[in-house]
C-alpha cells in the first residue's frame, strides 16, 4: 500500500505543471453564443513518431507551419441543464456523426482543464480549404481549431485576465489531447513540441516558437504538396503510433530525433540548405523505415512517390536548386524549396512532376504564422 501511494506522489509530482491550466471558477455564466477560429495544418521537418502516457512524445519534434492549408471551425454554444456531453459535427455543413466518437474522447481527456463542458451543448461547424482525406494533417488543424474556438469561450466565462501567452499555450496544450501534431499549428513559422535539453524552453506538454536566430533563407519557406493519393490513410496515426512500443529500432529513432533537431540550430542559424536538405530528407525516409519494419509491416509509399523523389534528385544534381522532399506517414510528398526559387521550382513541379499526382493535382502553400480569430 505503502509503495502504491508513493507511486502516486510521484506521479502527481511529475503531473504538476499540468494543474497551471485548470481554471479557478468561473465568475460569468453567457446562455449562449458562438465563436470562430482558422487554425493550419504544419509539415515536420524532424518527426513526431512514438508516443507514451497521454498524448505525449517519445522524441522532440519541430515543423513548418503552413499558411493556406487551414480549417475554419465555429463552436456554437448555449447552456443546458442536463449531465454530460452534448455536441453535434458538421462538415461543410453536412452532420458528420462518424468524426463524434474522436471528439467525444477529446472533451473526455479535457474537461478536467474545461469543466464548463458538461454545462453547455455545442454544434461544431468545420471546413477545409484543402480536400478531406488528401493526406494533409487535417488533425492538427482541426484540433487546433477547436481548441482555440472551446479556450475562447472559457476567456468568455472568466474575470481573470488570460494573456496571450498563456492563451497560446494552454491552446497548444488542450490541442496536443486531440492530436499530437495538433500542438504545433497554434503559431508559427517554426514550432518546437517535445522536451530537449538544447531548446530552451521546449515541453512535451504543449508547443512552442522557435527560440532562436533563424536565418532569411528560411523564411516564408514553399511547401507544394503533391497529391499522390486521394484516399483514407492506410495505417491511422493512432496505429502506427503504436507500432512503435515493441519496435526493435524504436530507442534509435528516439535518439537519431533528437540529435537531428539539434544540428538543425545551427543550421537555422547559419542558412546552410544542403545540410537542412540532409536531415529533412532523412526524416522523411526515417518515418517510413519504421513502418516498413514494424510487426505488422507496412509501405505507405506508392509508386508515384519514388518517381517523384528520383525526378527531386535528379533536378537537383542537373540544376544546383537546394529542392528536396519530405514525407508525412502516407503517400504525398511535400516539396520544399526557399522562396527565392519559387520560380523555376513551380515550373518544375507542373512540368516534370505533376503527372505523378492523382489527376495531376497539387497544393501551393507556404510558412505562416499560426491560428487566427475569424
């Protein structure tokens, strides 16, 4: 008995920084109302893959955040004297019961930190300004969203001044529940999540900015993404995820991470692309050794994405561009390349490599800066 309670002290000492965002009680009680957030989607550039406990981390991540590839969520709201949760999704304005079960989970792990959930039934209006289900990260932006939209009625019910800072935060933190990567689309250029010993700061709790200098070659960063396949994701997140517990190469993966994320300062600093090209490609091929030597095995890759990535090679080895590829767990491919080569890239990409996508399509984004109130 004895150990068990000393089990438990431990563990709410460990847990301590989570009580900083369970809110004092609220002092104001709106019967109804409604708000709007537009939240992006991001691309790793060192990858978040293996997680333990509640949504948390086995290795430090950090990404772009994208500035186009958005989810535009409004949360109606309005009181209600019955126990539990009430909420109705929509998708472009058609009910979407099978996204319910996901959410209904999210405000289960939240409402220790958003207790006024079970006082209030919700109707979630959400859309895309990118196809569902074209590989792009709609969890992160969608969660993200939400979060914002569910962190803005609580601001709604309090007295207590909430500053940004800790509105981003706590935003970041509730949208880590819903979706990991969903942390890193609260702000942007460059977002960090995930404990590391040479980024100030850093927290597998929540996301945030990256701290240090960022050279210009970085700066409003092209993100084209081929769209490969159209199609559901073959292996959910949640799944492989989980392949990585009994995973024989997992604590390599951890540590190869983390020593990635932290030769990227200095190439942060200094604007060396080659390098970044390194290890940007690395993770992306890193991502998918994984999957391919779980139990069970998986190739998310489809033949359209090696052809893409040798036509990136090959261009360029001919033209000297500092071009490359990364890779989320499916089958498009994000093409990266500095603003100063927009030009020729995107004459490249609709030339040479848009008939690798699924009716040749594609999307041009860019870095951003995170969420916005709508």
């Amino acid at each position: 008995m004895r150990r068990f309670q000393f089990a438990i002290f431990v563990q709410n000492i460990l847990s301590m920084n989570e009580t900083q965002f369970i809110p004092k009680l609220y002092t104001k009680k709106p019967e109804n109302g409604s708000v709007s957030w537009q939240s992006p989607s991001n691309i790793a550039l060192v990858k978040y893959w293996g997680k333990y406990g509640e949504q948390l981390p086995k290795n430090a991540s950090i990404s772009f955040t994208l500035n186009n590839c958005v989810t535009k969520t409004t949360l109606f709201y309005e009181r209600k004297s019955s126990h539990g949760f009430e909420f109705e999704v929509y998708l472009d304005n058609t009910r979407e019961v099978g996204f319910e079960p996901k959410i209904h989970k999210f405000f289960e792990r939240v409402v220790l930190y958003l207790p006024f959930l079970t006082d209030y039934k919700f109707r979630i209006e959400t859309s895309n300004s990118f196809p569902h289900s074209s590989g792009i990260a709609s969890s992160a932006s969608g969660m993200s969203a939400l979060s914002l939209c569910l962190l803005s009625v609580e601001k709604s019910l309090s007295s207590v001044e909430m500053t940004d800072a800790y509105f981003n935060q706590k935003a970041s933190f509730l949208a880590r529940l819903g979706s990991g990567s969903a942390s890193r689309s609260i702000e942007g250029d460059l977002i960090v999540w995930g404990e590391h010993p040479n980024i100030e700061g850093s927290s597998n709790l929540f996301g945030i900015k990256y701290p240090y200098t960022i050279h210009k070659n970085f700066l409003n960063y092209q993100d084209t993404i081929l769209l490969v396949d159209k199609g559901e994701k073959q292996v959910s997140s949640t799944v492989g995820h989980d392949l990585m517990y009994d995973h024989p190469f997992a604590e390599q993966r951890f540590e190869q991470a983390n020593n990635n994320l932290s030769f990227l300062i200095s190439i942060f600093e200094n604007g060396d692309l080659s390098k970044f090209i390194k290890i940007v490609e690395s993770e992306a091929l890193s991502l998918h050794a994984m999957m391919m030597t779980s139990q069970p095995y998986f190739i998310l890759m489809k033949p359209n994405t090696l052809e893409i990535i040798n036509y990136i090679w090959a261009f360029r080895n001919e033209t000297g561009s500092k071009v490359c590829f990364t890779l989320d767990a499916g089958a498009n491919v994000h093409v990266l390349y500095p603003e100063a080569e927009k030009e020729p890239v995107l004459e490249f990409i609709k030339k040479e490599l848009a008939q690798f996508c699924k009716n040749g399509g594609f999307i041009e984004d860019q870095s951003g800066f995170g969420a916005v109130s709508v």
